[in-house]
C-alpha cells in the first residue's frame, strides 16, 4: 500500500520498529484541516512542512530548524519575519553612578549626571545655578501646590543711578547699590550734591531702580550721612513719592510737613538708604 488515507474523523498514529526511518506525511488539498499528529516520543524530529496549531505545539524547537540558524547566536533573535537580527537602535549610557540624573548628549546617547541628584526625595544640585527658561518664574515655597502667596519670581541685585527730580544736580555717584527679593527692594546711596535751589519744591531722591507699588505703600529708610545744610536729618522719615520712582522725607514734628529744596541748601554730600515695596 502506497497511501493511507483516513476520511472520517479521527487520529493516524505510525510507528517504525527500528525508530530510524523518516516517515512523510502528505496531506492532499481535498483533505481539511485541524487535523491531529502524534509523533511517539520526542526524539521525532518534524524533517519538513508546516504546523498551524499553536495551542498544541509544545517543547522546543532546534535553532538549527529555524531558517537553518543562519545568524543565529546569543546577540540575535528569531524576528517575526522568520530572520535571525541583532536588536537595533538603544542609546549608550556612561556615568551610571547611583542617583544620578540622567540626560540626552546626543543621538542615541545619554549621561548620567554626577552633579544633579535624585534619591528618591531630594533632589540635590551639587554645583552651578538653576536657569529658568522663561522670564518671571519662580518657585512655590512651603507649599505643595501653585499658590501666589507663596511664589518667589524675583531675585536681583544691582546698582541704580540717584537724580535730584525737584532741582539741583548730583556731580558723584559715591555708591549706589540695591537688592530685591520679591517685591521689596532695598536701596542705599552715597551722592556728592551741588546747586540745590533754595525754594519750597520737595527735595526728592529719584531715579530708584524700580515703580514703588503706589504712594500709600510707604517705604522706610534713614539718612546715613549728611554734609552741609541747615536740616537735622534724625527727624526726617522716608516715603516713596508719588511719582514711583523717588523718594521724599517728611519731617518728624507731628505735623505733614515735607523736607523742602530750602531746609537742605548748602548740602553737598548725602548718604541714607530705603525699603519699600514695589509694583
């Protein structure tokens, strides 16, 4: 017999006495599929054709079987469109020291960062600064969520240029520094004065190195150091002018009376600093 051909449904199971010969197993297009196999042990090797049915094909298969394992080896693996291949792309990761955060340095390439920190609770910048990208951000202090109150946008020190708005002129700018946190700022000035006119016009202090919040946001300050003049500076108390950007000094007499151009004619040298809060 040539062909044996089962045409009810059912199982053909073969055996070879000598479990040597290979044994072909045709299966005609007139025949269905969902057929079953049973092969007697699993030294049985499958020499050729195709099994369809996943959910009863168990145990392993030679590597050697698959696309006769050319390329096969411990940097490849069997990709579904039956070739072995070495994984592509990844990116290389050097400075891997514990905690490290890590950045992009380049295409496929990334770095851990020896000088920024993440322990799973603070994060720790050993050194250089933090730089916002934008303008006017800050950071929310003592609180775990967005609150004005508590947002820090502003930080800055730097220097300022001292005018006389109410007359007169400042011929030396001995010192002029100031530092904001917020919005309260604080200035000090050290200025050689000359040609103070002797009129009732308010001796102002312009030039101050940013818009006072308005003129019921009454700054203070005091007089360090005054040359020349008739006026007794310790009964003077600051306020920032109306203008935003000047100061005058109201005189400490219980009255509201200001330091006019007259009470300080003949001054040539003015030192005194001011907080106040800023728009």
């Amino acid at each position: 017999m040539s062909e044996l051909r089962l045409k009810s449904t059912g199982t053909i199971k073969l055996f070879e006495n000598d479990n040597t010969s290979n044994i072909t197993i045709a299966s005609p297009a007139s025949l269905g599929a969902d057929r079953t196999i049973t092969l007697p042990d699993a030294n049985v090797t499958l020499a050729s054709g195709t099994m369809n049915d996943a959910t009863n094909l168990s145990g392993n298969i030679p590597v050697s079987n698959l696309n006769s394992g050319t390329s096969a080896s411990s940097s490849t693996f069997w990709r579904g469109d039956g070739t072995w291949v070495a994984p592509s792309g990844g990116a290389a990761l050097t400075g891997s020291t514990d905690n490290t955060v890590v950045t992009v340095t380049g295409a496929d390439a990334i770095q851990g960062e020896a000088n920024l920190k993440f322990d799973g609770t603070d994060l720790t910048l050993e050194t250089g600064n933090i730089i916002f990208g934008t303008a006017a951000k800050g950071v929310y202090l003592g609180v775990t969520s967005a609150d004005a109150d508590h947002l820090l946008d502003h930080y800055e020190e730097g220097t300022w240029t001292p005018t006389l708005p109410g007359g007169g002129t400042v011929s030396a700018v001995n010192g002029s520094n100031f530092t904001r946190v917020g919005n309260l700022c604080h200035c000090w000035g050290h200025i050689t004065v000359n040609s103070i006119p002797n009129n009732g016009t308010n001796f102002e202090i312009g030039g101050l190195p940013f818009t006072s919040a308005g003129s019921a946001a009454y700054g203070g300050g005091g007089c360090n150091y005054a040359q020349g003049g008739a006026y007794d500076w310790a009964n003077a108390g600051f306020n920032t002018g109306l203008s935003g950007t000047t100061m005058y000094f109201h005189k400490i007499n219980n009255s509201t009376a200001t330091i006019a151009n007259s009470d300080v004619d003949g001054m040539g040298v003015w030192a005194g600093h001011l907080w106040y809060w800023t728009a």
